[in-house]
C-alpha cells in the first residue's frame, strides 16, 4: 500500500487551487490583519497535527480564518513600513510552479534549465549596473546573504588584490547608515568595522579617504561598502565618489542596493548611481522593489571566478559536479550549497511582461513620491524631512511625540488604512512613507495623511 502522503489528491488540490485563484484575484489587496494575541493562536492551532492527520478543509478554515488574517499583506498598496513587497502576478503563479515541480538550482549537472533562465535574469540587472561581460553571480535568500556571501569573497582575496600579505587583523569601511546585516555579516567573518562618519547622512569619497588617512586602523582596511538606498531615507551614497578611494588603495568595491538598486531600471533616477558600474560586488533583492516574491536576492560579482575560488565546496561526494567545462554552479557563488530556484520566478515575469513594463512601475512609484512629498509640503500641521532620491518619504507631524506616533500607526492599522510606522531621524520620531507598490496612489496617500490632522 502506498504512503498516501505522495498520491495525487485531486479534492486536496482543489481546495489548495482555489484559495490560490481566490487570493490571486484580490484587487485590490487588503491589509487584512485584525490583530491576534499568542493565546488565541494556540488555541486555533491546537492538535491540528496529531498522529492521524486532520482534514485538510478543516486546517485550510483555521489559515484562513485565524492565520492568514494575524499576517499584514505586505503585497497590499496599504502597507507603507519597512520596505513593502508587491510581486507580480505572473511571478507568484511561477513561484508556484517552482514548488510544486520541486526545482533546485544546486548546480548544473542537476538543473541546468533552472540555472540558464536564473543567468539570463542576473544579466539584464548586471547590464542595468553596467557591469562588463563575464559578469555574474547567483540569487540567494536576502540582502543579509547577500552581504555576507560578496564581503566573504572580499576578506579571502586580499592577499591577491593587495600583491602581499593581508592585514592581520583587517578593517571594512562602512557608513553610519549602512544596514545592519553589513556589521552582522562582518562580525560573522572575524573582520571589523570601521565607520566612516556621513555627510548628511550620505557616504562620500571624500569622507572615506579622508577616515583612512586619520584612523590608526585606516591602513588594515581591505574593503569599503556603500549603500545604493538606504533603507531609512532611500540616499543614494557618493558611489562614484567611493569608487575612486577603492581603486586608489585595491580595495574590494561591495555596494548593498537591496532596496534601491531597484531604480536602476528607471532613467529619471539613474545618475545617482553613477560608479555602480566599478563594483566588485553589489547586491539588489527583486522581493522589494522588482515585484518577485520572497525570498529572492541577486548578488553579483565583476570578476565571479574570485567569488568561485571562495564559496566552491570541496567534498569526495561534490567532484562530479565541478568541471573545467565552463558550467555554471550558483552554489559556487554564496555560502550557500543545496538552493531553491529562487530566481525562476523574476526570470518568468520579466520574460512575460518585458522589461520596459518593470520600468514603467518603477517609474511611476518615484512619481508619486514626489507628488506626495509636494502633499506633505503644502500641510500646514506637517513638515518635509528631507526631499525624497527614492521611494522613501519622511515627515514630521507638528508637536507629535514618539506616542502620538505610535497610536496613529495602530489606528491606521485598527481601521485598515494603512500600515504606516514612524521611524527615528537624528534622535527624534518622525513619520514614514515607503513607497514600492505602483499601486499605492497620491489618493490613497491624501488619505492616509489627512488622519494626521
């Protein structure tokens, strides 16, 4: 008899179908959380696994009623924290076709298919960066990854940028501002942080040379890692600036644009990223800003054979798969070895809906940020923060504390307006708009604000 766990069940696949075709269909998406408390979902969850399975209706009626709705749809237009995600349709579709035909992109000898269409999508984003051919790389689960896969390769090549011995105990320079998985993935590599101080809050040239010459530990420095967006105020570093510091002293060139680098694809933003193109190594997460599900990162290299040299796993069980052939292995590029083919389903929707259609999207959202920083300007009771590079707008409410903020955030959220969650600029609490769904309007915005007054 066989395990009933791997025989088609067409009743289950229905009731699976359809809250897909349902949720799918959803337009626009809601916020959709009521709020849940940790007791109430025990309850909901209880005994549903047991030693004879439970009826699949049963368990669908308790995601839908209790779990789904304890989750904010991140998809949603509403959802304004953080930095949102608003996939494709086309991308979830395939998302699903990646899971249920069980695709791996481990290595090419294994799926060859998966890698190739994951190669084709990691070249249109190495063309957008300017980045010579040969260029390449692999998409792993998140900027953190991301980081800390690309300055991996950066502490192990230092001896052959260098053309000597490498410090003992090396040094990354790093902005005030640079996201916290930069400092993470460089604790995790035994290396050290060296923060470089900002100038208003971007990361220039001038301010790392200037940190290098002065510092007692300048001349230990092996890598310097700009920010293509941050993610508190989407600022664009002096990349261009910062490139030339890196040549001058060899070192390794790493630019973290898991959100920003997104605007690449749009040419009314494109000069600030002038010095991309002389990256060793950058980082873009499609699941933010190029509308691909989670979890989905591309992390790219000027010279992949460096990163290969590193991350390649050596194991009598793995010789079959390395050759001298010229296939391409993405767990050759990260730390990671057994992957999903997390790349296959932004590879599907820019093939369906072509790149000028990403463009366009992107476009619009640097659009509306504008119109609404305009908005927030013209409000007598509110104040523009800074004008917005990106899709990042900050704002203060007049003579708002930190709680006032906080209660109107619960209200948006309690009233399905919106999730918007203020933030902290130079010690005070201000408000905070992320922008990335090219459906969030300037009406919808308007609305959102006027709840300030």
């Amino acid at each position: 008899m066989r395990n009933p766990m791997f025989v088609h069940d067409e009743a289950l696949t229905d009731l699976i179908f359809e809250y897909c075709r349902w949720r799918l269909s959803l337009d626009p998406v809601p916020l959709d959380y009521g709020g849940a408390m940790a007791e109430s979902l025990d309850h909901a969850l209880e005994g549903l696994i047991n030693e004879a399975g439970t009826d699949p209706r049963t368990i669908m009626r308790v995601f839908d009623d209790e779990l789904a709705t304890a989750v904010v749809s991140c998809d949603s237009p509403r959802f304004l924290s953080f930095i949102p995600a608003a996939p494709t349709k086309a991308s979830l579709l395939f998302d699903m076709v990646v899971a249920c035909s069980s695709l791996q992109a481990t290595s090419w000898m294994e799926a060859a298919g998966a890698v190739a269409a994951e190669n084709q999508a990691l070249g249109i984003l190495a063309d957008l960066a300017g980045l010579p051919p040969g260029s390449g790389g692999a998409f792993v689960s998140g900027g953190s990854a991301g980081n800390l896969s690309g300055l991996m390769v950066a502490r192990d090549t230092t001896s052959h940028r260098l053309g000597r011995r490498a410090p003992e105990r090396p040094v990354v320079a790093i902005s005030e501002e640079a996201h916290s998985s930069v400092g993470k993935a460089l604790g995790v590599l035994g290396v050290e942080s060296l923060l470089v101080p900002c100038e208003d809050h971007r990361l220039t040239g001038r301010a790392v040379r200037d940190t290098l010459a002065s510092h007692p530990r300048g001349a230990d420095a092996i890598a310097v890692v700009a920010t293509g967006g941050t993610t508190n105020a989407g600022i664009v570093d002096d990349l261009e600036g910062v490139a030339d510091v890196a040549e001058e002293r060899s070192l390794w060139y790493h630019v973290d644009g898991a959100y920003g680098c997104a605007a690449l694809f749009a040419p009314s933003v494109r000069e600030r990223f002038a010095g991309i193109e002389r990256v060793d190594s950058f980082v873009v997460d499609p699941h933010k800003w190029l509308f691909a599900p989670f979890d989905c990162a591309a992390l790219l290299y000027r010279q992949p054979h460096l990163a290969k040299a590193v991350h390649t796993q050596d194991a009598s069980y793995l010789d079959v798969l390395h050759s001298e052939r010229g296939e391409w292995n993405p767990s050759d590029y990260a730390y990671h070895l057994t992957r999903r083919a997390r790349g296959l389903p932004l590879w599907f929707s820019l093939a369906v809906y072509g790149t000028d259609a990403y463009r366009d999207a992107v476009e619009t959202v640097l659009a509306t940020t504008q119109e609404v920083a305009d908005l927030v300007e013209r409000t007598p009771h509110l104040e523009l923060v800074r004008r917005p590079e990106l899709s990042i707008v900050l704002f203060r409410r007049t003579g708002w504390d930190r709680e006032e903020y906080e209660a109107w955030s619960h209200r948006l959220l309690r009233d399905q307006i919106g999730f918007v969650m203020p933030t902290t600029w130079e010690g005070e609490p201000v408000g905070r708009l992320a922008l990335l769904h090219p459906d969030t309007s300037l009406a919808l915005l308007e609305e959102i604000l006027e709840t300030t007054a």
